[in-house]
C-alpha cells in the first residue's frame, strides 16, 4: 500500500511540474527549483515548541492550501501566486512521496502517514 501512495504522490509532483512546464509563467524553471524547499521554512515553528511547529508545518504543506494558491492565482491572473501555488503543491507531493506528511502535534516524528 505504502508503494501505491508513494506513486500516487509522485504523479501528483509530475501534474506540477507539467502545469509550470506549460503554463505561460514568466519566470525561468530555475526560479521554480530554486524555491521548491521554502515550503520547509515551517519546521522553524519547532523552535517554539511541538504544537506550533505542526501549525506552521501542516500550514505550507497541505495541499488545500497549494490548490487555493494556485487557483487564486490562476482566476485573478496573478502569476506569483500561480507559482507559489506551484511550488506549495509540488512540494507537498514531493515530501509525501519520501513518507513525510503532516504533522500531529505530540512529535515530529509522528505523520499523517505513521512514525518516521
């Protein structure tokens, strides 16, 4: 079962990079891989404590958020946030794929998809 989501996620992470590919964006695909980690800029809420830190984790990597990024985007033609959602989208895919989901708030270590 952990195979079928992990390739599941990496499908969803090649339907992001396809959009970016063939979206009339106009930056550059190395602005896009540049900026693919900076969803992890959540994990800084860790240095207060467990519960904050799953708050501002779960924040940048659910995907919820990356679709309505990107449809905000995409429905007021607004091309930073159709790449911000871009990035939010694929990230979470790309780090669902490597088993990391979302965050309950006692630890870490411990995901929406088990204990890392």
């Amino acid at each position: 079962m952990k195979n079928i989501i992990q390739l599941e996620e990496l499908g969803l992470l090649a339907l992001a990079i396809f959009a970016l590919y063939f979206q009339p964006l106009q930056f550059s695909w190395w602005v896009w891989v540049l900026l693919f980690l900076l969803p992890d800029i959540g994990m800084v809420g860790y240095l207060i404590n467990t519960e904050v830190g799953a708050v501002t984790y779960n924040l940048l990597h659910h995907r919820f958020i990356g679709v309505a990024v990107l449809a905000v985007g995409y429905f007021t033609q607004n091309q930073y946030l159709v790449l911000a959602g871009l990035i939010l989208l694929g990230h979470s895919t790309f780090d669902r794929a490597l088993g990391y989901g979302l965050k309950f708030p006692d630890s870490f270590k411990h995901t929406s998809l088990g204990w890392l």
